[in-house]
C-alpha cells in the first residue's frame, strides 16, 4: 500500500459504545497496525440534543481496556486537532458556504410545518415525499428564489437550512472494498441537509470536512452507513477532493440470525452488549459490561474478529500480534454475522487457561471476603487445580470452597451412592494410613493408598468415592491426593471422622 494509511473510529457520545461500534474500532485498529497507519479516534457530537455526559469518557476507557489505544485523538498528540466535531464548529459554515458559491448546495427556507403538510399530502396519495430535482424549485429555497429575494430572507434572519443539490440522470459508480462495485441512480436520491438552522453542520458535512482535514485514507464502517455512500462520494466530488477507500462491515445480527443486535437481545438472553458497565446519568439504569463480568479483553477482541472476518484457516485462537498480521479486508464478509453468547463463553474459557495463576488469585481473593486472611500463594496452588474447569473468574468458589473451609453439609445423591455399610471401617484404615509417619507427598499419599487398596483387593469406588465426599461435600473437583496435600493432614482426617460421625 503506497499511500500513508489513516484511518478513523467516528462515535457519537449518546450513550455506552455497544459491541458493534467496539467491532468496528477493532477492525480500524487491525487494519491500520497491519498497514503501519495511524489509527484516529474523532468524537463526533454535532448533535447536541443527544450528548449524554461521561459518553466520551466511557469510549476512551473501553478502547484502553480492549488494548486498541488511539494515535490520536482528544488530548493526545492532536496534530489534527481538535478531536471533537462541537469544537470544530467554526470550520464548516465557510465549506458550506463554499458548496454554496460552486452551485453545488442552496438556502432552503422552508419550515418545519410547511414540510410536515407535504408529508401528509404526499402519504394520503401513497406517495413519499423527497425533496428533491423534481419539487425543489416548488418549495422555498435560493434555487426557486431570485437572489435578491434570498438575500432579503437572509438579511431578515430567518431560519435556513443549507441543503445538498443533488445532480439529475446521473448514474454513480461508486466501490466499496468489501462490497465491490455499486450503481446507484441519483434521481433517487434526496436534497440532504449539510448545515441545520442551529448553527451545527449534520453528519454528512461534518464527516467529509473531517475526514479530509484529518487526511483519512480508508473509511472502515458500519453496513448502516452505506445508503450515505452516494452523498459522501458526491460530496468528495463538489469539493474537488480525492476520497478515501470505503469499507462497509456487516451487521452483528440476534443470535437467532434474524434482525440487528440490540441491548434488548442482551437483556432477554442474560448477556452484555456493551465493553464496560454502564450507569445511564439520567435514569441510573445500570447496563452490564463484559469486563464486570468477568471477561477477559483478548477473550472479547478475539471473538469480535471473528463477527465478519474469517483469517481462512482452521485457526481460531488469536492474540493481538497475530490477528494484526492475519487481517486483511478482503476476508470480511459482505453477510451479517450471528452473535454467539457461548461463543465468547468459549474463547474466555480458553484465555483463562492461559492466565496468571498468582494473577487471578488476587482478583478471586479481592472478590471473596472469606479469603482476606488465606495466603495469596495458597489460592494461586488452589486456582491452579481448577481453573480448566472455569469461565470465570466468579466460577473459582464453587469449584475450591472446599479448599478454604470444611464442608458443613453432603450432597444427597452423593451420599446415598458413596456412604455403604463398610464405609466407616475403610475411613477408619485410611485415617491410620494417614497418621503414618510417610512423606506427605501427592505421589506417596497416591501410592501408600491406592496400593493398600490394591492389594487388599477393594473396589476403588468404596474408598475413593466416601474419601472425596468426606473433602469436597460432593463426588466433584481435582485429584484427589492433591486435594489431601492442599488442605493437609489435620485437615484431612478432621473431615474424615466427621463424615464417619454420621454414618
């Protein structure tokens, strides 16, 4: 690739970034590190009817958590700057006022009720309304007005908006490299609004001002942008500007397959849909996130990369590094790709294999008050047992209470398969095995009492089963001489004669 690589991650602060916008920062992010480009985070609050305060700060912390930091951006190295469209309000009057002296925008007048009643006239025939080449010069706008009676408007101070105008009987042929070639007819395109009556330019003005400012060389975006194609490559063309490479990512689609994932689908399936925990400033409605519950952030990016983009081989396990490598446009699909909850459960069961074992001993001792005195070295040899059978972090009580406190009570259907008659005399022998002065080893515990059992020729069932009951509470959890080694001997035939003492 000849050209210096720049591409840009857009999001409005109206809310928590959801998965998608996540999907779609990881995507600009692989593309721009495989490519060695600069990867640009632009906060586009044009709209400030729907700012929602700590938006922006929750974009910034999600990227950091998902370890895709921003090149640039608000308050870092901002050689573009500033970063936030509210900011740059002063630069795109003069653009659109420069569409305007070129012929390719006017002045349109018209009020919000004068347009509502074309609506409705419009919808009693069945027909929809679209301003446009073929009513534009019927409705009030600098085009069906002479000069002089615009300027009197102008000079009044009545409110305008500054529209697009869009060209008649021409066909556009626009690429996409995901998509490839497009057709698209521009009669059936309307006037879009560039700059609103409040002073503040729309999205289309906005973006295309930006992206061409902040030199962007590949827009990589969501499917929801494609119809505002046209616009932008004609927008391009009025400026006289090169335009940057388009890319339109598929959706993330239900886990059932069918329609947009939304918040609702997380809500009703019992999954997040958002990075981090969300409290909304206004109705304090909190919104779970995948790092509060305990997802790990290389478990995330990994599944994302794979909503959209296959590397085409059998490969599925990715860090960073290689997903870096491996990525490439081409391998993105042009069809939806369907959210799997147990999917990322999977690759998060997978990367807590590869985790620290001191590492998430500290996080599940900080997260059980039953564990504030238990010595972190302990829980690690603990955690290390059991973490193949763990998801979460959350997982690790259930699967090593008994490794910190004495079971209270014995599972039913447990006992009634492990307590026989016999039970308590072979307790008994492997009490006075234990109080044998042997080498207090998980392979001289293994070898001192399977061979007793062997070679008084007992079923394994009758001892082991009532021995791990006696530890666990259950018929569940690692070996079971680890368990004896972990917890000692004390420990060990404390439990014992407790379980003896009820049969």
């Amino acid at each position: 690739m000849t050209k210096n690589v720049r591409v840009r991650f857009a999001p409005s602060p109206t809310g928590p970034l959801h998965i998608g916008g996540v999907r779609t920062a990881l995507f600009n992010y692989l593309f721009a590190k495989k490519h060695n480009g600069t990867f640009i985070l632009r906060i586009e609050d044009t709209d400030q009817n729907r700012y929602v305060e700590g938006a922006q700060k929750y974009i910034i912390d999600a990227l950091n958590w998902c370890n895709m930091p921003f090149d640039e951006g608000p308050n870092t190295n901002e050689k573009f700057g500033p970063y936030r469209q509210s900011e740059r309000k002063p630069l795109y009057k003069a653009y659109a006022e420069e569409l305007i002296a070129s012929g390719n925008a006017y002045y349109a007048f018209d009020t919000s009720d004068e347009l509502d009643f074309h609506r409705k006239d419009h919808e009693a025939n069945k027909k929809t309304f679209i301003y446009n080449w073929h009513n534009r010069l019927k409705l009030s706008n600098s085009l069906s007005l002479t000069a002089e009676e615009t300027q009197a408007k102008l000079d009044a101070g009545e409110d305008y908006v500054i529209r697009f105008k869009s060209p008649q009987d021409e066909t556009l042929h626009l690429k996409d490299l995901i998509r490839g070639d497009i057709k698209i007819d521009t009669n059936v395109l309307d006037d879009k609004v560039l700059f609103k009556s409040d002073g503040m330019p729309t999205y289309h003005l906005a973006n295309i001002v930006d992206d061409h400012l902040m030199e962007i060389s590949h827009v990589i975006r969501g499917e929801e942008w494609l119809p505002s194609l046209a616009l932008h490559y004609q927008l391009y063309q009025a400026f006289g500007w090169n335009a940057p490479e388009f890319a339109h990512l598929p959706l993330i689609l239900k886990p059932t397959g069918k329609g947009k994932l939304s918040k609702r689908d997380g809500d009703k399936l019992g999954f997040p849909v958002f990075p981090l925990l969300w409290e909304d400033p206004k109705t304090n409605e909190v919104s779970r996130g995948y790092k509060e519950d305990g997802y790990f952030a290389d478990a995330m990016v990994n599944f994302l990369a794979f909503l959209g983009w296959n590397p085409g081989t059998e490969q599925e396990i990715f860090n960073m590094e290689e997903l870096i490598a491996a990525f490439d446009l081409k391998k993105v699909n042009k069809s939806g790709a369907r959210f799997d909850p147990d999917k990322i459960k999977w690759f998060n069961h997978h990367y807590m294999q590869e985790q620290n074992n001191d590492e998430l001993a500290d996080i599940f001792k900080n997260s059980r008050p039953e564990l504030a005195d238990i010595d972190t070295s302990y829980i690690a040899m603990a955690v290390n047992l059991i973490k193949e059978r763990a998801t979460f972090v959350s997982d690790f009580w259930d699967l090593t209470s008994f490794f910190f406190v004495t079971p209270t009570e014995y599972d039913a259907k447990a006992s009634k398969k492990a307590l026989k008659e016999g039970t308590a005399d072979l307790m008994n022998e492997v009490i006075s095995l234990l109080n044998a002065n042997m080498d207090f080893t998980v392979e001289t515990l293994q070898t001192e009492i399977k061979g007793w059992i062997t070679s008084n020729e007992i079923s394994f069932g009758k001892v082991m089963m009532p021995l791990r009951l006696a530890l666990v509470g259950a018929l569940q959890g690692p070996d079971v001489f680890d368990i004896i080694y972990m917890i000692g001997k004390d420990e060990t035939v404390k439990r014992i004669e407790k379980i003896i003492a009820i049969l």
